[in-house]
C-alpha cells in the first residue's frame, strides 16, 4: 500500500476511467487509486472490475492497488467524497485526493500538490486556477466569469484566503480529516467543496494553493447544473451564519 490515496468519484465515465487510471499509475510517484461509481449505466464500473483483473494477473501492477466501490444510483459528489474518506481513514492513507475523471485535473499536479502536503508540511494542498491569474482552458467565458466570481464571493461572505475555494482538485493530509465530522457535512454538490476547506481553515489548518491549468472535459458529459450552482452560491450563506454558533477546536 502507498502512502497516497486519489478518490475519483465516477457517473459515465467510460470514455475515461481506464485513461486516469493509467495516467495516474505512470507517474513517478506511485499512488492507490479508489474508484466511487454510482451506478453508472454506461458500464464505467464493470471496465473498473477489468482493470483490477488484469492488475492481479500481471506483476508489473504491485506497487499499486485499485480499489473500486459501487454504490447504487446517483448519490452525489459530497457522499462519494465522504464515503471515500472514510475508506481512506480505515485504510491508513496519509494523504487523500479529490480529483475528476475527466482529465479536467492534470494527474501531473498530484506531484506538487503531495510535495506541498508531505514534504512542506501544509495540512491541505488545493489545486487552484485562480491563484495565479485565471488558467480555464476550453470553458465558455460565461462559466469562466461565474466559477472566478463564486470564489471571489465565497471568499467575501467567509473571510477564507483562498482563492479558488470550490476546487475540485485537493489534498488533504490525514489529520484533517480525522478532525472534521464527516458526517455532519451537509453539501453534496459543490458546496461541499467550499465547506471543507471552509471547516478545515476554520480548526486552524494550513492551506497552500498549488497553481494548475484546468481544461475542461472533452469526452463525456459535464455533471454541472443549475442546482448545484445555487448551492453553491446560496449556501455559503448559511454556511456562514452556521459558523458563528460553533466551537471549532482541535482534539
């Protein structure tokens, strides 16, 4: 087992998965992959399950572990991340990503993002466009515009010095996660992105934005909607308000 741990939450994702996960394995840094699929009706678990075979077969494949998790229907992005933690956890990671299967993440920036955790001691590594200018490739300047600005506005309602808070691209270092109450995150969507980063600045951990190039998809469809923007846009507000009534401190 390795010491990282890079969760991919899957829906469709046939055109791609088995591309991220030879990506991933091809870097010179070995890193566990854990698969969450929600029942994709394109058949993306069962390529998974191929995978693995063909993994257990060849020895080539035993410095890495592909873990696959199925669960039935679309349950959304926040309970597959918080399912995976928890694996995480249970497992022994170290150090626990969020990243796309789509390829909108580089698996190249994996490398600096576990440099920032593991060897420059920062408590979570965010993959960010933001931080260095605006670096969006191959999205329409309408949702360039919307995605700078929500963070901009998340970070005026909270107060929290990142720049790209609804990043999808994370790393978090074990010891945050054993510290947030999983189970009282209540976003599913995109706001549970905002949410944790939001928890852990809150307890007092160390955030490092690592500057990255996102390119949007392009195979597949995007799983973006009107109604995971309005969470994201809507309940940082209660977010907020919510903070003013808890104690947050480290055990």
């Amino acid at each position: 087992m390795n010491d990282g741990l890079i969760i991919i939450p899957t829906y469709n994702e046939k055109e791609n998965v088995e591309e991220i996960i030879e990506a991933v394995f091809c870097l010179p840094r070995a890193f566990d992959i854990l698969i969450i699929d929600d029942g994709s009706p394109d058949g993306t678990g069962r390529i998974v399950k191929d995978i693995q075979q063909r993994m257990d077969k060849d020895p080539a494949f035993q410095q890495w572990t592909l873990h696959l998790l199925e669960r039935e229907g679309k349950l959304g992005l926040g309970t597959a991340y918080i399912t995976g933690f928890k694996f995480a956890l249970e497992k022994g990671y170290d150090y626990i990503f969020e990243m796309d299967a789509d390829f909108s993440h580089n698996p190249k920036d994996l490398l600096p993002m576990y440099e920032a955790c593991a060897i420059n001691h920062h408590d979570m590594a965010v993959g960010s466009r933001y931080i260095t200018g605006v670096n969006v490739v191959n999205w329409p300047m309408s949702r360039v515009i919307l995605s700078y600005f929500a963070s901009r506005y998340v970070q005026f309602i909270t107060g929290i010095p990142v720049h790209d808070t609804t990043a999808g691209f994370v790393c978090f270092s074990r010891r945050v996660l054993e510290q947030i109450d999983l189970d009282k995150i209540k976003f599913i969507g995109y706001a549970f992105q905002i949410e944790m980063k939001f928890t852990a600045w809150k307890l007092g951990y160390s955030i490092k934005e690592v500057p990255i190039i996102f390119t949007d998809r392009t195979k597949g469809q995007s799983k973006m909607s009107g109604g995971i923007i309005k969470e994201a846009l809507f309940g940082v507000i209660s977010m907020k308000i919510s903070s003013w009534f808890k104690k947050y401190h480290l055990t």
